[in-house]
C-alpha cells in the first residue's frame, strides 16, 4: 500500500495558523494538524473521506488552540 | 555550493527504500504522534516512542546506559548496525533519538532527510507491519556528556555570557506571550527566554518537503544571528527534542565544535525557582 494524493494546506483554527496534511491509504483518508509555529501536532484522523477526516482534525485542533493563553509581555 | 560537514549523517528517501531490507542496516521511526507508525511506516522499520522508550520514565532524564543498551539490544542493534532513524514533525523526536545514539557512541547513526513527510508526500510504499526482531546484545561506550548541557553549565554561560544559548523555540514563546506551543498544556511557571539567548526558530532550518536546507543557507542563516563558532553553542527549547534538531544541524551538516543540548530546556529554568528570566521579542523582531 502506498500514500497516495498527499496535500498540505495552511488554514486558520481557534485563532492560530494550522498547516492540515492529508493522504489516502486505499480506501481510507488521514488527516494530521500541526500547528504553523513551531509545528507541533495537534489532532490525527481518519475518514472515508478527504474532507472527513479534516474536518476531524481542524475542529480537535480549534478546540485545543481555543484553550491556548496568551500573556501580557 | 558548499556541502554538509558531515553528508554522511544524512540518508535520502531513495537510499532507505534502496537498504529497507538490509540486514546491516536498521531503520527506525520515532515521531511526536505516537500512533503514526501503526497507521503505515516505512517497510521493514520499526518504533521507538519517545515518552516510553527514549527516556526514563521514572526520573526525568534521557537513558542510562543499561536502558540504552536494552533499547538497542530489544531492536536487533549491534554496535555495527547502520541506525537509519526518521519521524514527523521533520525528525523532531528522530533527532533527540540520534542524539542519544551519538551520547551513547553509537558509531553510524544517519536521519532520514525530510522524515516521515516526504515519504508520505513521495507517495512511497507503507506496511502496517512489525517486523521480526532478533536480538542482539549490545554494550553502549560511557555516555558523552560534551553532547549535553546541565543546568549548572547554562547558569554559567548565562551569567558570564561565555556560551552562545540558541532557543529555537517560536516566537511567541521566546517572547513569553505563550507558555507552550499553541494547542499544548502550559508546561511553565513562566514565560520568556534564559538571559542572552538568541531566537532560532527550528523550522528555520528546513525547506518545505521537510528536508534540510543546504549548507550555505544554514551557514547564513546562524551566522546571520553571530553564531558561528567562535564560542560553545548550548540549543534549548521546551523539553529538548526541537533542540536536538538544531543541535543536529549545527553539529553534524554546519561541523560545528562544541555544541550541546540543554534537554532542561525551558520545562526546567522556566520553572527554576530564582531564576532570571528575559521577556519580549528578539533584537530582530522587534518592530
């Protein structure tokens, strides 16, 4: 089996740049979320679809960047 | 162009698809997500979790020496194996598995360039499967402390401004606007950077596919931010793995002397009692 369609967009979730990869690995859809700055992941999924399984991961990925704080400097 | 210090730390994609079943060889994957080798890896290659298996998870450190040759022996490793190590994250957690390697005198220990991504963006073949292991018996060399930095020697170097200290963090946490990366538990007491770092970010280093950029871009790009050798470098960042990859990069494809990770990192000084803590942007980013 291979990874096949492999993409990487950059989209905007809970107020912070995400870059959202996803691939098919036959009939199955991955999706990951890291986010921009430093590139930590943040949510992984899978879906019958492309759109599924990004779906997943943006909206694990707002939650989590919902929480973030940021600090007066 | 200049070339890499050192080229041969390095494999490409080819190379490790061309070696996957070389008994000489051992390929392993280590990434931040630790599900991801379950959902398909490169064939033949097995997995190490960093938060299980490359630390202790007693006391926080890195492997002893018994933990280590465990690791290496429970893998089928001799101290002659090729190490051929990649991960997500452009090898974020596969360099920290390197830098261990290196501590404990593993002689030829190589990243796979661009890491799990650019296979995956290659469209290169996956296995769900583990592959049988024989084990082998390895006995590590004494550990390589010239490869790690301890608080008391980045205490020093702060107060005496005697080493060169590289938070490759983000912006936003250099600055202490965040705690942590964005999405992840706050880890710290406090926010901003050990007095007279410089900001690094570690992405700085790598080109889209997840490769490293060449060596005469990475020479401008640290020696753009005075570093470049002329005193000890100590890389930091939040626990040590995004360090390891800049210690990587300054060590092995710049051949820089005297590089060391501070895994502490901000996880330790920011949560130092007593300790100084400088807040706000980098000189360079500063409006």
């Amino acid at each position: 089996m291979k990874a096949e369609e492999y993409r990487e967009r950059r989209i905007e979730a809970g107020g912070w740049p995400v870059n959202v990869s996803s691939y098919r690995v036959g009939d199955e859809w991955h999706a990951k979320a890291d986010n921009v700055s430093p590139g930590a992941a943040l949510a992984r999924a899978a879906g019958v679809t492309r759109e599924e399984a990004e779906q997943r991961v943006v909206e694990r990925a707002a939650e989590l960047l919902s929480r973030t704080r940021r600090h007066e400097v | 162009m200049a070339t890499y210090a050192h080229p041969e730390m390095l494999v490409s994609t080819d190379w490790a698809a061309s070696h996957r079943a070389d008994p000489d060889v051992r390929i392993v994957e280590v990434d931040v997500d630790t599900k991801a080798y379950d959902e398909g890896h490169v064939p033949g290659a097995i997995a190490w979790a960093w938060n299980t298996q490359l630390c202790d998870t007693v006391r926080r450190d890195i492997l002893s020496q018994e933990q280590f040759e465990e690791l290496m022996s429970s893998s089928g490793v001799n101290p002659e194996t090729t190490l051929v190590i990649y991960g997500d994250n452009n090898n974020w957690f596969a360099a920290w598995a390197l830098w261990q390697a290196k501590i404990y005198g593993h002689a030829d220990v190589r990243l796979m360039n661009g890491g799990r991504k650019k296979w995956l963006a290659e469209g290169r073949e996956l296995s769900t499967e583990t592959p049988p292991v024989k084990r082998a018996g390895y006995r590590a060399k004494n550990a390589d402390l010239s490869l790690r930095a301890f608080l008391p020697q980045v205490q020093q170097a702060a107060a005496a401004r005697s080493a060169a200290l590289v938070d490759v963090r983000s912006p936003q946490e250099f600055s202490g606007e965040i705690l942590a990366p964005p999405g992840l538990p706050e880890t710290c007491q406090r926010g901003g950077h050990i007095p007279g770092a410089r900001n690094i970010p570690w992405g700085r280093a790598s080109n889209e596919d997840g490769t490293f950029k060449s060596a005469d871009e990475l020479r401008a790009l640290y020696a753009g931010e005075g570093i470049d050798g002329s005193q000890p470098i100590i890389a930091y960042c939040r626990i040590g793995e995004r360090s390891s990859h800049t210690w990587f990069v300054l060590k092995y494809l710049l051949g820089l002397d005297n590089v060391t990770n501070y895994d502490g990192s901000w996880t330790e000084w920011g949560n130092l009692v007593g300790a100084n803590v400088e807040r706000g942007a980098a000189a360079g980013a500063r409006g």
